[in-house]
C-alpha cells in the first residue's frame, strides 16, 4: 500500500466517524465524498461554537506564537490556525501547523534543550523542477515533501509559488515555474496531487500577481482584465478545476486599486463562483489594511495574526469590533469558519496521527538529485566539448564553486543536513587540478563574508573572486583537460534583483576570469565550459568567449552530484528553458514599467503599470520577431532528435463547442548515438480576429521516456477549448474564434523551419462566461489591442 493511498482511506474513515457522530449520514472512499463529509461535520461543529471562538479560528495566533490548542508544536514553521477545544459542547478541534517552502518544508534544524536534529531536504528551486518538462518527477518530488511534512508534524505547506515571471529581475523568479501559464498551471497541478495525496493541505499563492518585491505590501498593480485573465489567473484557475488544492493565499499587493485580499471579485466571483474553489483563502503574512473587508472578500484566514504591519491594526480586535458595529454579520463569519475547519479536519493534527520527526532523508536526497539533474539545461555545447570523459582532469575556476547556492532566501529556503558544493561533486568523478582547488578553499575559507536575510531565516555568504596570474593560468591549461568555471548568484524574498554587475550583468572580475581561463585553454586547443549556479536569467553576452555552458539554476543540497552527473554524461541533460534569455535586458517588453513608479510623490514606488498585457516573455518576442539569446523551451543534448509525422487526429471543436478538443500526435525518433530524453512543445498560432493574438502561444508538452539510439516514440497532445480560447473583456467571455489555426510541434519556442499542421474552426466557441466587469481597472485608463494599459 503507497503511502498516499494509506492516507486517503485514513481520511475517510475519520471524516465518516465525526459524521457519525453528529448522527450524519455517509460511508464512501472517494475524495468527493470525504471532502463532503468532512463539509458536513464542520457546519455541525461550527454551529456548537461561540463568536469569539469563531473568530479565533479567522485569525491566527500572531507570529512566533503556538496556536490555540496546538498537539504539535513545531518550531520555525510560519504560522498556526488556531484550534478550539470546549469540552462542554464535545469540541477539540486541534490548531494546525503551517509551513514554509516550495523547495522543501522549512522548518529549525535545531531546537534549545533538544540534542535532535529536525532536518528537511532542499529540493530544486521551482524555476529548475518546471525545466524537466516532467509531471509526474514534479509529482514524486512533491510526494517526498508530503511525507516529510507528515513526519515533523506540519498540516499545510505554503506552497507552490505559481507567479508568473513577468520580468527577470522579480526576486522571487527562483521560486516561480515559468514566463508562461500553461507550463505553470501543468507543473503546480502535479506538485498539489503529490503533496495532498500525502495527507497534507497545499496552499498555492501570491494569488494574484505578486511579480515584483519592491514596496510588495502596498504596491498597486495595474493590469487590464484581459492580461489577468490570460497571463496572471489563468494557470490558478486550472490548478484549482484540476487538483483542488485545500488553500490558496491571496498576495500582498494591490490589483487595480484593492488589495487582493480585500477584493470579493476576486476572491468569490471568480475564485469560488466561476472555478469552484471549495478549499480556503487564507492571507499572506501582514497583508492588507482592514480585516474586516478581508474576512467580507472572502478571505477566510488572516495570518499570522497579531498586528498589521501597515496599520497597526490589531486584527482579532478589528474583527471583534468589526462584529459589534454590524460590519461583519454572522453570515459570513460562520460561511469562513466552516471553511476553515472543513480543511483542518482533513489534517494529520485532526487525525491525532503521531510524529516520527524521521523522515527518509537519504531517500528524499537522491530525488533531489535525479530532480536536479532532469531539469538542468544545456545552453551551449560548442563542438560537442561536453561531455567530459570519467577521470579526465580538469582545472576548476570560480569561487562558486565553493560558494554553491541550493536555493534562495527568505520563506522559500530550507535547513537540510547538508550540501555537496560543486567541487565536491566533480572531485568524485574527475582529477580536480588540487593546486587550483586548495587556493580556491583557502580563499573562500578566509574572505568569505557571511549574511543573515532581512527575515533572519537564511545564512548566506559573499566572496571576492581570487587574484590568479598569468603563469597559473597558463599551467593550468597546461596540465590539465579542460577548464569548468562556476558563477553563481543569490536571490530572495523582499528585494529584487537589479541591472548591475554583481547581479544580472557579470562583475569585472568575472567577466576576466571567463577571458582569462578562455584564452589560456583556447590557446592549447582546450575547451571551457561555464556552470551558472544563479536564480534566474543574466546577461550572457559573454558566451561567445566559451565551448559550453550548463545552466544548474540552484539545484538543491545535492547541487554538486548533479552537477558532475550533467558534466560527465552520466545523466543526458535534457532540461529545457521555461523562461527567455533576452539579449539584453532592455529588450524585455516590461524592462521600463517594471521599476515602477511613485505617482503620490511620497519618493516610494507605489504604482506598476502592466503596459505590455498579454505580451509576456516569448510571446512578446516571438510577435516581434525580436532576436534572444536563448528562446522559452530551448535545451540542448548530447543526442539528437528528429520530429516525424506530426498531424492532427482530432477536432470536435465545431461539433462539442466548449466541451470540444483539439488532438495531435508526432514521432521522435533518437537519431544520435547516446541515450535520451526530448521534450516536445505544442505551440498554437490562432487567426487575428476581433481580438489581437500573439505570434504561437504554448497549448501542450509532453516529454519521451529514455530513448536508445534509433528508438523512436510517439507522443500524443490532447488541447481542450478552455486552453485555445482568448478572453474578450467587452463581452466577458473566453471565446475560440473562427479561422484556421497553426499547430507546430517544435523543440522550442523558435519554430522556424517547423512545418505546422492546420485545423479549423468553423464558428465562434464561446467556452465560458465570466463575471461582469470583474477586476476592471480604475477610471483614467486605457487598454490597447494587446491588453496593455495606458494612461489616458
């Protein structure tokens, strides 16, 4: 029996004895039937409580504090839902744990008066897992952190992040999917099975569009319906029809005027009334400025309770007070605590399930590494410089390669009980130049700089590069194979990156270390490969200068095995990029508005303006027909792969309407001579009709399994209407219009030479109907064709 499927009839038959015992009615084994069972007894349960009681549950016990009658108290989680426990009306509903991630659970490693370590796996960062292109390894990672959370006692994971990368500076990119809302809605459906199938409630946030950290508490977001629709809901709406996660968090900023925990169009119009969310909405931490419009939106928990940040309001006062002027009735009150506990029933804390605090560690690690290794990216392999061959020896430059990143800062880090740096990882595999290795250990060992986060949760270093001369590069290239240089770069919650070297552009040092070691290895017919150990996208226009180059992003606490793993050939890289590498920065459509801007004149930034709307990442570029360094999808391997056969198979869209679909197949056939994987991307491009569309947007992926050399596969796409159809704000409706439409079947993003395959669509399909006037922008504004906003 699979630990998932233990929990799952565990959770039924709890539900079915509360029901019981509140003399309901019910025996079933389906997720239906236990999430309407555990519906039932919490009305009953919430009928028998006191206001004040409900009103405990709305709001949490304030940060650093255990919750009202906590079983399980766990220290370094972010927060509890405080429990009831009134032993006169038959009450104890335990408080839950709330817990950090989305590379891992955070939790303290260590604890006083504690000899025990409690120690969770640093998985990939996010932006890494969702380059495998791979379901179902995003599901086993997410099983992993499942039955980690289980072990320490945590009920509900803060997790996944599924913001959209806007722009590459956004300080949380790391933690994000993807540019695109097809692939993030496809990676975080898999993550929220894995981990509720583990008995553990996911909450998928910053609902909505938290794509930048500059002044993210007050910040107002400008967007036009249409782009939110497209871009910045629309992988939300599919993760919540698909997978039904337990929570969702809505963001700290501002859209259009209100905070998105305050706004009811957002969180029950559309939320709950056009997608059928039945989970809860609970806040992210000190957001928003008036708890009782939170509660009256729809947003059921305000966490962490305590005081606001931005008004000092002291929440659970508010919400009393709130209740006694007749600002908060007992409709809703009752209507957000059901949902809460509806949730907290399902819990392991409910269960009264008992705490290993031993989770397969060493287990979790080698997923971590498989997870690592299937998601990095080869950019460039000039001449085939890679692979290298086992034990050849290699001279390693850079001081990241001692000062390896698994992840970054802030509520997405992790405390695992250890991480391989890339050095470690090579010195396995190859004949590491040991001169170079210790003068690079004992300068990292005596220059190094360490930091704490502003949220005093990660520990991180800085370190000046090393001065080498001219003779020991020289002997270098001399005595050794090739040359591996590492860069890495941090990143983290609250701050956002910036256009400087050090960060998106290379520092000077680095930038004559790539030189240096290129023309000395160059010199002797030696080729250099480059590692990026970095968060997200930087300025590559230094590429030119190397052979190869091995995007790792942050790979988790078993970096430098996968590293090494990748470089030698052991694993065929078959990542592929879920972002676009621009040429250069300014070319990207949001380089200007993303800075924002401070329109009261109080010197803060305090309004972005989404001025590009739909017009995100590669479907700007590709509408534009703007050059990039490296395209969304792209990834090399050391195979190669031929396309065949690609065609349409189905099209009932004309016949079904918005119950149709659009089916397509293609072959690949591993023409090359090592074994591998290929990721095959659907791209569609649709009719200019009333509405503009880009250039190709993504509608399907799949990804082979291991091919041999000459072995051939045949994938299969099924598009449903929901995902070819474009939003038409006037009429407030997704529609399919009519036309013939081009499908391409493509390695990436760059179709050219890809002959698509055609389909037709006869008339109109409305596929749904939306709010009226949901989400509109304040008055002053204008949209253009392309959903971007303009002032009037």
């Amino acid at each position: 029996m699979k630990y998932g499927e233990h929990y799952r009839l565990s959770t039924v038959a709890v539900a079915i004895s509360l029901t019981l015992g509140l003399g309901l009615v019910g025996c079933s084994t389906t997720q239906d039937e236990t999430d309407q069972a555990a519906r039932a007894a919490a009305h009953e349960m919430v009928s028998k409580m006191s206001v004040d009681e409900k009103l405990n549950i709305l709001v949490g016990p304030g940060y650093g504090n255990d919750g009202t009658n906590a079983k399980n108290s766990v220290k370094g989680t972010a927060g509890y839902i405080n429990g009831v426990n009134n032993a006169e009306e038959g009450i104890d509903l335990p408080a839950v744990v709330l817990a950090d991630g989305p590379a891992g659970v955070r939790l303290d490693a260590t604890r006083k008066n504690d000899p025990n370590t409690y120690h969770a796996t640093a998985f990939p960062i996010g932006v890494l897992l969702a380059s495998s292109w791979d379901t179902n390894l995003a599901q086993t990672v997410a099983e992993s952190i499942g039955q980690e959370a289980r072990a320490y006692g945590v009920d509900f994971w803060l997790a996944p992040g599924m913001n959209i990368q806007r722009n590459p500076l956004n300080g949380r990119n790391f933690e994000y999917y993807s540019e695109d809302p097809f692939v993030t809605a496809k990676i975080a459906e898999s993550i929220t099975r894995g981990v509720q199938e583990e008995g553990i409630g996911v909450t998928i946030k910053h609902f909505i569009a938290n794509n930048s950290e500059t002044n993210r508490r007050t910040v107002n977001n400008i967007i036009s319906p249409r782009a939110l629709r497209e871009i910045y809901l629309r992988g939300f709406e599919d993760t919540v029809e698909t997978a039904q996660p337990w929570a969702i968090m809505s963001s700290y900023n501002k859209v259009n005027g209100t905070y998105t925990a305050q706004r009811y169009d957002l969180l029950t119009d559309v939320l709950r009334n056009e997608w059928g969310f039945n989970g809860l909405v609970m806040s992210d931490w000190f957001a928003g400025d008036n708890s009782v419009e939170m509660i009256n939106a729809g947003n059921d928990s305000i966490q962490p309770g305590g005081v606001n940040m931005v008004t000092k309001e002291k929440q659970l006062q508010a919400l009393q007070q709130g209740y006694k002027d007749g600002k908060l009735k007992d409709a809703e009150i009752n209507l957000s605590t059901e949902r809460i506990v509806t949730q907290m029933l399902k819990t392991p804390a409910a269960q009264n399930q008992p705490l290993t605090n031993h989770p397969n560690l060493s287990t979790n690690a080698n997923v971590s590494r498989y997870a690592a290794e299937q998601g990095m990216i080869l950019l460039k392999n000039h001449q085939q410089a890679l692979p290298l061959q086992a034990n050849q020896a290699v001279a390693m430059f850079g001081i990241a390669q001692q000062l390896t990143q698994k992840g970054g800062t802030g509520s997405g880090d992790v405390h695992p009980d250890h991480l391989v740096t890339i050095t470690e990882g090579l010195s396995q595999q190859f004949k590491v130049d040991a001169t170079l290795r210790n003068t690079y250990q004992t300068w990292f060992n005596t220059h190094r700089v360490e930091h704490t986060d502003q949220f005093g949760i990660s520990k991180t270093y800085t370190c000046e590069e090393p001065t080498l001369t001219a003779a020991q590069y020289a002997q270098a290239a001399k005595t050794n194979d090739a040359a591996v240089v590492t860069l890495s770069r941090m990143a983290g919650e609250g701050s956002d990156r910036t256009v400087t070297k050090g960060d998106y552009l290379l520092t000077d040092d680095e930038t004559a270390l790539i030189n240096n070691v290129s023309n000395a290895f160059h010199a002797v017919g030696k080729k250099v490969i480059v590692v990026l150990n970095i968060p997200g996208v930087i300025d590559t226009s230094w590429s030119e200068r190397v052979d190869s180059i091995l995007l790792a992003y942050m790979p988790g606490e078993e970096a430098g095995y996968a590293v090494a793993n990748i470089l030698s050939g052991k694993t065929n890289p078959s990542g592929k990029l879920t972002q676009t590498f621009p040429n250069h920065y300014n070319d990207v459509p949001s380089s200007q508005s993303f800075f924002g801007s401070d329109t009261n004149g109080d010197g803060e930034i305090d309004t972005n303006y989404y001025n590009e709307g739909i017009m995100v990442g590669y479907r700007y570029y590709t509408t534009e027909n703007k050059p990039v360094a490296y395209p969304f999808g792209y990834g090399l391997s050391y195979t190669n792969f031929q396309y065949d056969n690609s065609q349409v198979t189905l099209n009932t869209l004309d016949k079904l309407g918005a119950n149709g679909q659009v089916s397509l197949k293609t072959t690949i056939a591993n023409t090359g001579k090592l074994t591998g994987k290929e990721v095959a991307e659907v791209y569609i491009s649709a009719p200019q009709g009333k509405l503009v569309k880009p250039a190709i947007e993504l509608k399907a992926f799949a990804k082979t399994t291991a091919l041999q050399p000459g072995e051939k596969e045949s994938l299969s796409f099924d598009i449903p209407a929901k995902w070819l159809a474009s939003f038409d704000t006037k009429a407030n409706q997704w529609i399919i219009e009519p036309g013939q439409y081009q499908a391409y079947i493509a390695p990436s993003s760059d179709i050219t030479g890809i002959e698509p395959v055609k389909f037709t669509v006869k008339k109109t399909v409305v596929v749904a109907h939306t709010t009226p006037n949901a989400l509109a922008l304040p008055e002053g504004f204008e949209v253009d064709s392309t959903g971007g906003v303009e002032l009037n």
